[in-house]
C-alpha cells in the first residue's frame, strides 16, 4: 500500500564540537501512528537503534545513547531528539521513523556533521640560553584540534623587546582531525604585565577559543562574538 502521509525534519545539519543538537520530525497526518522509532546510519555503513516508544511502548533510549541522547519530544505525531556534546562519534544520518496502521512505516533522515575546533592545549617551558643573557627566554605553545584545520594566531603584549619567532606545523590524525601546533619564542619575564593570547579559529565558524598564558597559568576562554 502507498504511503502518502509527508514528514517535515528539522534540526542542524552542521554542529561545531560540543554543542547540543536537536533534531526533529513532524508527520502531516498523525491517524493510525502506532510507533515512533530514530535510527542512525553511521559514515561507516552501520545502522543503530537510538530510540523509540509508542502507543504500547514505554519511551526508550537504547544502550550506547542512554547518557548522550534523549527524548524531547515524544507524542504520535511529533518527535524530536537532543544529542548532547557531540563528537566525531555523532556523525551520521539520523532517521525518525513512524509506523502507520494500515499504511506500514514512513522516515525522514537528517544528517549530521560535526566541525570546529575539539581542543586547545597551551603551555611554556624555560629555553636554554647563555648565561650572559639575561633575559631569560621562553617558548609558549599553542596546540589545536578541529576539523577543518584550526587556524592559529598570536597576540602579544605590546612590552616585549622585540618581535617573537614563530614555528607553526601540522598534522593530519587518523580520526580525519587536523591539529595545528604553533610556538613562539619570547621573553615572558622582563615585565609582570607581559601576557600572550593564542587565538583559534575554525575556518567555517564564528566562533573563537582563545588561551591566555601569563605568569606559567595557562586559561582556556570561549568567545562567541
């Protein structure tokens, strides 16, 4: 028998790390919905069971999602879904399905990407000089992790002697994240109000991480300005 009752999806298709993504479908005719049922194909080719529940099913959120995703909306003819702090693991096609008596089973899929920057890593370590110079320089790093490739930039405070040297590299990791580590070499010690900024951000979003080492503390902030 032909199913003609629409499904109308809605959700982010594009998400950067860590958000929480909500995803939801509506059916155009809710008469004889006795299921609602979400499924995921993985980029691999594997297809799970997220959640279900129904008219004589209590409502479900099967083993590995129990603690990451969860049902917002359960009634017949509307559901959605909010996946919380996604990873690279929360890539896929997500599919709500809803099954009709006596029509059989109608879906929507939405898919997912997960982009941005993952992680941030700042630190400093002494550098071996001559003992005739005082200055007492530094190396302060900056190591990123996203996808696509972080871009990284410094800002340093205006009371340094001279202009820093910096090394950048790259590297591409099996998961298909690229982290970017980049180095300076300064001196952080000539003036208490010395600081420096390491600046990250993804190529297709807006937002900005910025880490401040100052004094050996490194600190991670979000800017979404």
């Amino acid at each position: 028998m032909a199913i003609t009752t629409q499904i109308e999806a809605q959700g982010s298709t594009v998400a950067d790390f860590h958000e929480n993504v909500t995803l939801s479908c509506t059916v155009s005719d809710p008469k004889g919905v006795k299921q609602v049922t979400w499924h995921r194909h993985r980029t691999n080719g594997s297809v799970e069971t997220v959640a279900a529940y129904g008219m004589h099913l209590e409502d479900s959120v099967l083993e590995p999602f129990a603690d990451k995703v969860f049902l917002t909306e359960t009634s017949l003819d509307s559901t959605a879904i909010t996946v919380r702090g996604v990873s690279l693991e929360d890539e896929g096609c997500y599919i709500c399905s809803f099954n009709i008596y006596p029509k059989g089973t109608t879906r929507k899929q939405i898919c997912l990407i997960v982009r941005g920057v993952r992680t941030v890593r700042t630190w400093k370590r002494p550098l071996v000089a001559p003992a005739l110079d005082t200055e007492k320089p530094v190396v302060v790093t900056c190591s990123a992790t996203g996808k696509p490739a972080p871009e990284v930039q410094w800002g340093v405070s205006e009371d340094q002697k001279s202009g820093p040297m910096e090394t950048t590299s790259s590297n591409t990791n099996s998961d298909g994240t690229v982290t970017v580590t980049s180095s300076l070499r300064l001196d952080l010690s000539t003036s208490p109000r010395t600081h420096v900024d390491c600046l990250v951000g993804g190529q297709e979003t807006q937002k900005r991480i910025y880490s401040r080492v100052t004094g050996g503390i490194a600190k991670v902030h979000n800017d979404d300005t």
